[in-house]
C-alpha cells in the first residue's frame, strides 16, 4: 500500500465512531482515593470507611496501579499513559467489547481455529460474530477478512503467536489489516515473549485503532495472580479507565507482581529454559509412531496432529497426564496441544507417548 493511501486510511478513524454512546455521556464512579490522590505514607486516611488496623490489605488499592504500571512501562518501553491493567486480560477483553460494542447491533471477527475467549464475551455481551477461518498454514485470509466486516464490525481479533496453533501471523498481512479494517484491530500477544516475532506495542502511534493485549499468566509464571495488560492510544486507554471497577487489581496481585518484575533476568532464564525444551519435546515428538505432524510454534506449546488424538488424550489421562484435545476446533481435527513443561515433566510425557 502506498503512504498517502495509508495516511487517508488513518484519517478516517476516529474513536469517537466507535465509542457507544452511553459511554460516551458516562459520568464514571469517583472513588475516595480518585478524589484525594496527594497521598503520601504520614497522612491519616479517614476516607474510605476502611478497617485502621494494619494486616498489609486493610487499605483499598491504588485504583491505577501506579508501582506496577512504572515498572512494566520499563520493561516494555511503552508510555505508562498508553497502559491499562486488568483482572486478567479476560477483564481487559471484556471493558474493550463493553466501551465499543453495542449489544444487538454490533459484531466483531474472529479467526478460527483460535482463543475460545473472544466468541463467550461477544455472546456474554450480546454482540454478534463473524468468523474467517485461518488458511490450512494457520495465516488470516486479508481479504475475506475485509471483504466479510461491516460498518457494525467493531473489532478484529488478531492472536498472533496463536493459539492452540502456535504460529505468528504475517506482519505485513497484519500491516494491511490494521489499515483497512475500519474498527479496532486487537492483537492478543498473550505468547509475544516465547516468540521471535517483534511485539506491536511499539507502534502504537501508527496505528490509532492498535489494541495490544498482553498478559503475565504466561512467560511471566503469574497466572494465579490474574493480571492483564491493554497496550493502546492515551485516548482509548481513557475510555477504558472510564467504565473500570474502580479497583479492579487487587492490592496482593500488585504487590506480586512488582515483587516478581524486580527480581532481574527471571523471566528471561524462564523463557529461554522453556525455548530449549519445546526443542527437545519437538523432536522427541517426531519420533513417536501416531504423530503425523507437528506445527511450527512460536509458543511455549507445540500442536501435533496424531492418528486419533480422543484416543491418545484418553490413553495419556489414564497415564496421569493431562494435555489439551483440540480436534473439535476448525482445521484442528486429530490434533493435541502439549504445552511445555519442565525438563523432568517433559520426560514424564515424552515416555508415555513411547509406551502407546
Ligand atoms: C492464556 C491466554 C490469555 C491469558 O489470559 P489471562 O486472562 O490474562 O490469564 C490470553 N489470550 C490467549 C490467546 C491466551 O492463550
């Protein structure tokens, strides 16, 4: 595409098209730490009707995360104003579809075979889906994509790496999506740090209907704190921050997750740990008599097709083992989600396949 075609593309999108209307006029919750934010640790909060005895969670949390939010504005270079958090990044999914999509006559676009969560809230907010199947090499296909939305499709989802496929998309074909596509385009990097693809938070300012989710459930071993993260414009971010639960992060999930943030090089060793045995875990699966195939992952899961994966999944559950059976997914059928585990897990796994 050439430049002016983009910068007209551009031009076009304005959040305040997308935004429903009720949002629009909402006057949002002020809570009693949004009204007094000169806080300092010698003052006497007689505020918030909270409990004075101090146990470490007597006090409400800080409604915008702010410790967390420095930190992670480092790791990942991106302005603390371009950040939203969330209770996982289901929440974060979740005020996305409720700030733009109106129940009853929006849509938005899903690729198939991809992340189960995006359909149950479209159908939790009454909002209609339009699916493209990913092509059989697992790519979006641009132009039925295009071709399929509509004035009411408000947001395309884009989980690249992907799962349970394990691949990246093509940047230039999600290049040309983010300039067409007349809503917002969100591109769930739930994977990004097992991946060697570049992450798109980076290009935010380019792309003013960009949404990058992220997580640290993942490579950054929090799943149990639920702590999601919406990369995106200051003005969608404000749209966001608007129809939030005014302390939607818990304050232990915030103490965690800065604690755990601080301890240098962690999650990197982790990764790079977790790149070295998906290796090992492919090739030990190339070996195994009933795996006809084994997808490309850009992940900290492999997808392998077998000969008869309800039955495999059942032979492997009977081990002790518990893996994730994909084929009812479009374009999945015989096909096993591995996710890695560590060194002595993968052993584990990869012996009981060899026992079937
Ligand atoms: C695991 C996963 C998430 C993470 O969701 P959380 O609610 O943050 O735990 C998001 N998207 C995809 C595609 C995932 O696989």
């Amino acid at each position: 595409m050439n430049i002016i075609h983009k910068i007209i593309m551009k031009a076009t999108f304005d959040i305040n098209n997308i935004i429903r209307p009720t949002i629009k006029a909402l006057k949002p919750y002020s809570s009693a730490r949004d009204e007094f934010q000169g806080v300092t640790d010698d003052m006497v909060f007689l505020d918030a009707n909270e409990n004075p005895f101090e146990n470490g969670v007597n006090r409400y949390p800080d409604p915008q995360q702010g410790k967390l939010k420095t930190i992670l504005s480092e790791i990942k270079g991106v302005s603390t104003k371009n950040i939203l958090l969330g209770n996982g990044s289901d929440e974060v999914l979740d005020l996305v579809f409720r700030a733009f999509c109106e129940p009853n006559v929006d849509n938005i676009i899903t690729l198939p075979p991809t992340y189960g969560m995006y359909n149950v809230l479209a159908n939790i907010n009454a909002i209609g889906i339009k699916e493209v199947l990913l092509t059989e090499d697992f790519q979006p296909q641009v132009e039925k994509i295009l071709n399929e939305a509509d004035a009411q499709s408000k947001i395309l989802f884009l989980c690249s790496p992907n799962n349970p496929t394990g691949n990246s998309f093509n940047a230039s074909e999600m290049e040309v999506l983010l300039n067409k596509f007349q809503g917002l385009v969100v591109i769930d990097e739930a994977y990004i740090d097992f991946s060697k693809e570049k992450s798109w938070i980076h290009r935010l300012e380019e792309f003013p209907n960009l949404i990058v989710t992220q997580t640290l459930s993942k490579a950054y071993a929090m799943a149990g704190i639920r702590l999601g993260i919406c990369y995106a414009s200051a003005e969608i971010i404000t749209v966001l921050n608007t129809i939030k639960p005014p302390y939607n992060v818990n304050e232990l999930t915030q103490i965690k997750a800065v604690e755990q943030l601080n301890i240098k090089d962690l999650a990197k060793n982790q990764i790079a740990d977790i790149l070295e045995e998906r290796e090992v875990l492919v090739s030990e699966l190339n070996g195994i008599y009933f795996v006809s195939k084994i997808y490309p992952s850009d992940a900290n899961f492999v997808l392998a097709k077998v000969d008869d994966a309800t039955k495999r999944y059942n032979q492997l559950i009977k081990k002790g083992i518990v893996i994730r059976n994909r084929t009812t997914q479009p374009g999945c059928e015989n096909c096993l989600r591995f996710t890695v585990g560590t060194t002595a897990e993968n052993k584990i796994l990869i012996k009981a396949l060899k026992d079937l």
